[in-house]
C-alpha cells in the first residue's frame, strides 16, 4: 500500500466510473493539443493512469492536470518537446538533463535508461535534474519488475516537512518507492512519503472536519497540532514517525536521503533550489536479480516471504495482515475491470480542457 | 543520530572510561585468543570500538562479546578462520558466502569488495549469506566516506517485529545504514532499526520502571501495549510508525525492503531461517559520487544542506535541530579524547574472559 492509501474498490458516492482505455485516449488527446509529441503524450498517458489504476489518485488524471500540466505548457514554463540527454555517463551510471520537460516523460526516459544498464551491467543508476513534477514515483520504480529487477525511484520536492524539533519546512514529502518482482503473488510495491502523511491527508480531515493525527503536522511555530486548519494554514508536516519516541529523526534521516540521491547526485538542487515551478531532480536505480540469484528461485522465495506475511494470524479486532502492493493489486484489478472512478468535477473540468484545446471528449 | 541513540558526553553514572587503544588492544587479543588470524581480529575489534566510538554502545564491546561471539566461537558455531568466497560475481556485483566466520569480518571484506567495485565501475553491490551478527550496520556504510562514496549497509535479523495488525513477529528489527560524504561538517551517517525502537529500548523502560511509548510494542496476542513487562515478555516490537495513522506499513516496507535485499538477494533466507543461531543475510553498496557530480562540489552542497537544516529555528521549548551523524560526531570526538564509557561489570567480565583465554588485559 502507499501513504497516499490506494483506494478500496467501492466506487465513492457520487464518482462516475470511466473506462482505462477511454480515458487514456483523452488524456493522450490532450497533451497531444499541448504540444507533446504522440510518444510523450502516451508516456504521460500511462503514467496518469497507472496512478490511477493502483489506487493514487492525488497522482492520477484528477488533480494536477488541469492545476499543474496544462498551465505550465500552456504558459512555457514547461518545455512541451524536451531535448533530454545526459550530462555524464557511464556504463553503470547517467546523470540526465531534462531540459524542463514533463517529470514524466523525463522520468520515464530515465527509468529506461537505469533498466538498459542493468541489462548489461547488472545495475543501473541514473539521477536526473532539470525535471518537473512526475506524479507517482512508484510507476517508475514498477518499470523495473517485468525485467526481473528490483526497480527505485525517488523525488525530492516543495519544502513541506520540518526537521525534527524544528519551526521550518525543510524538506518535501520526499517519496521513496522500491519494487520487488514474486512469482504468483502481487508485486512488492513500497510508495511511501518520508512524511507521516502528505498533505493531502491534511486536507481530507480539513474537509471532514476531523482532527489530525498526533504526529503528522505542526502549526506555524513548529508545536505538534491537530488542529486541522491550523496543521493546513502552516503546512509544516512532521517526517514519518512524528516525534522523537516514535522515530521521527528516522523519518528525516529518509527525507534528507532523497533529497541527497535526488536533489545533490543530480545537481538539481534542495530546500528553496526546488519547487513546482523551479523543478525538481529525481532518482531511479535498477538492480538485476540475475546478478546475484537464480532469478526463478528468487521469485518463488519471494511468494514464500509474502504469503508468510500475508498469513500472520491477526490482532484481535484488527483489520488483516497485508504487504505493500496488495491493495494495489486489487484496486488494478477492479479499476481496469469497472473503469476508473472520477468525480463529475474532474470530468467537467477535463471535458472543459478539451473543448478549449479544440479536442474531442470520449465519456 | 541512531536508533540505538548515540549516547551523550556525560560519563554515565558508575561507569570508567577505557582509552579507546587500551580498549582495542585487549579486544585483539581476546579474538586472537579465539583463533582468529591478527588480521581478523584487528577487524572485529575496529568495528566493536567504533561502535562504542560513535555512541551505539550496544553493538561495542560491552554486550555480545560474552553473550555471543566470545561462546559461539568456543562452541564452534561461528568458524574462526572463515574461507569467505564469491559464489557469483561480476565487475558490479558479488555473493558472497561467510563460510559462518563472525559477522564483522564477513561484512567489512564484502563492504572493502562493494567499494573495490564502485571504484572501477561507480557503483559496487555485495550480499551476503553465511554471515552471523555484525554488530553496527553504521560501521560499514561509513567506510564508503573515505573514498568518496556513498555507502549503504542493512541485515536481518531473528523475528522480532511484527507485520502491522499482525500477532506474531516476522521480521528482525532489520536496520538500514545509510552514509554520505560531506566537506567540512560532520557526514550524514544514519544507522536506523526499521522498527519504532529496538529491543534495548523496551529493557531500558522496564528496568526504570517506566511505561512504554504507545508505537513501540504490542502483547502477545498483538495488541499494542505500553506495559513494559508484557512488551518486553512478548517480544513483538512495531515497525516504524507503530500504528496505521502514524505510518506503520511503511515501517513495515521498509522492514521487507531489509529483509528482501539482506535475505533473499543472497539466499541467507528470511523469517525464521535466519537468527543469531542460524546465521543471517547481508546487503552492501558504495556508490561513487563522481559517477554524476564533481566530488567537491557534491561534498560542499552537501555542508550547505546540512548547515541549512541545522540551521532550522526550533520549536518554542524544543531541542536543536540536527541531522543524522551530527550525535555519533561528538560523541566521537568525546570518547576518543576521554575514553569510552564502561559498566565495571563488563571490565569485570573481559578480565574475566581474558582470564580464561591466558592473555592480558590492560585497564
């Protein structure tokens, strides 16, 4: 599962279920009107939709679409037919310039390249500056599993996050997100903020008018809150743990290690260097199984672990025992089966981003 | 700063300080007492004082050489002149087999190989099986600093955390170790258990007769506790996040990640295959920063980084900020200047040892 909380397959009261393959021709349609290259449009496409079919939706078509994608092409502030190419090289390691293209394309790109350097070398690292937001981090490091490798990809951002004890945001929600290929069962799938919560979490008890857990965000002086509007209004988040008892400074040594791979390995930067609008940097590594095991045994031992995991017997009351990817998994499957659940909002305003841009709308 | 929380200057209350090279030349004599080579021993005792050095006195001298290297070598259970060898290899990566020599040995020659690949291809990965408890994960990411790299240790460990819901334990406290090279500040080191706090931790609580923190542990029907008796009866600590609303399964990801790379990357295995008994799996990697950036730029912005977060004004009330590194910095430099901290009962027991064995001890 991810902090981000895949979705339960219910479809949320009011939202119209929209067909994958539908909505990845719009989607295609619109970064097509946008400037994108077919190929581009379709890598952004997939990326989109895979957020969506695993159950992120915060990264999906929904949100930043039309608040982030759209404007800064339509603006130039991102650059719609990127020369991406890399700075440094090796046959082991890339540092890549994405020329401000769309983080997703660029990551895509970059992801590639760390799984065709594994191929020959065993293991692929490509860091990457010069990229913008690129929505889940997890569909990337995902690319990895259909090869037999264990897949990485991480992404520093907007400072969000206080240091431990401090008053400041320092860091972003940082996200760091490995995949492990098994054999029968779902992949292992890790996609975790190095915050307690993201913000959007913030926002959803803001909205349902709940407090906020003990150890997810801090006011404006840098005192824990859970006080919903007060937690919003700072938009200081507290590193996965919360506080110094629960682990907290694990949770900013995390952030501080995604910042490092992905802001200083690639030169794009951190803290105030970074931002929606400044860009970002990113991190993908590759590591083939092949190198070090039998790849089908490993996989075999892999369903053993899971199902192990899977198989504790569960604390009275409590809810069972998963691992990350399962409720991915199941979110997909239905998702791709019922269609992908949008709010009539979001459909309005991509049906409205269409007719601006001259393209058709399929519902 | 760890998990296993770097200890501050202060003399603890009772305890003599050793001279670190004192110290060091009694634990080289212990070992080759136990049948290591001079080498071997010079190496276990580097990693047992450093260590103790950095603050993370449970995994220094004081605790497993009476408890477990010191017997397991009397015993037999741990080879005393391992025959380590690749069981496969390339000019990235390598598996190694410990030929079950003591862990400290094992890890530092996989770690000294990860680097001597990093150095000829940029980035160098080594797992490791028929290795035994290694002490301080910390100390082998480190030796990446010196040349320029960045190193990453972790190991499992015998079941002590539990799956989140879960009732019974299924992964070690599995600690991930993470170091970066900086310029003029002290580097980033961090050295975390995945769970919310290690075993030691609940002992401490039940010898000061003291609750426990409410994400640390759970009964043994899996229910979260703060009764330090049950807690430390049942030995089912929480991975980080301890609870679903402070970010548990991804201290449980983070677990399987340790379990994943440490385990089934090299076929040491994972649940109960591995334990202090039965040997347990490694996982190294030296990534040379040159690769993707100039050394000494990386290394400046990497005193910028850290002065910035340092600089972070804290909360009203609250400690300064730091970073990872910063406590086993001073605490370093305190005990190299004033000799490392020791309970009169672990003197008493080395004499003891030493004793036993025929050598020396020096006070």
């Amino acid at each position: 599962m991810t902090e981000r909380q895949a979705e339960t397959e219910a479809t949320p009261v009011g939202f119209v279920r929209l067909d994958s393959e539908t909505l990845r021709g719009n989607v295609i349609r619109i970064f097509e009107a946008l400037g994108l290259t077919s190929k581009d449009a379709a890598t952004v496409a997939h990326a989109l939709i895979e957020a969506d079919l695993m159950g992120v939706s915060t990264h999906g078509v929904s949100n930043y679409i039309l608040l982030l994608y759209a404007p800064f092409l339509q603006k130039g502030m991102t650059t719609a037919t990127p020369n991406i190419k890399a700075v440094r090289e090796s046959p082991t390691m890339a540092l890549i310039d994405g020329d401000n293209g769309m983080g997703h394309v660029v990551a895509t790109h970059a992801m590639q390249l760390a799984i065709k350097k594994a191929k020959a070398t065993g293991i692929g690292i490509v860091s990457v500056r010069g990229s913008q937001h690129f929505g889940a981090a997890g569909v990337y490091a995902k690319m990895a599993l259909e090869h037999d490798m264990i897949g990485v990809a991480t992404t520093n951002a907007d400072q969000l996050v206080v240091p431990l004890h401090g008053s400041e945001s320092r860091f972003g929600t940082n996200p760091l997100a490995i995949a492990v290929p098994t054999d029968q069962e779902p992949p292992f799938h890790l996609d975790m903020a190095t915050s307690t919560v993201p913000l959007g979490r913030i926002m959803l008890s803001l909205r349902a008018g709940e407090p906020l857990g003990p150890g997810w965000a801090t006011d404006e002086a840098g005192r824990p809150t859970i006080d919903a509007e007060e937690g919003y209004r700072a938009k200081r988040l507290l590193p996965l743990g919360g506080s110094f008892d629960l682990g907290g400074h694990k949770g900013q040594g995390l952030a501080m290690v995604v910042d490092i791979v992905s802001g200083l390995l690639s030169g794009a930067g951190v803290l105030d260097q970074v931002s929606v609008d400044r860009g970002v940097g990113h991190f993908f590594a590759a590591l083939s199984i092949e190198g070090l095991r039998d790849v089908d045994e490993f996989k075999t031992e892999m369903d053993h672990f899971v199902r192990a995991v899977v198989a504790t017997p569960p604390a009275p009351d409590a809810e069972p025992v998963i691992y990350a990817g399962v409720k991915e998994a199941r979110c997909r499957a239905d998702r791709l089966a019922q269609g992908i659940p949008l709010h009539p909002d979001v459909i309005a305003g991509l049906e409205g981003l269409c007719k601006e841009l001259g393209v058709d709308w399929r519902g």
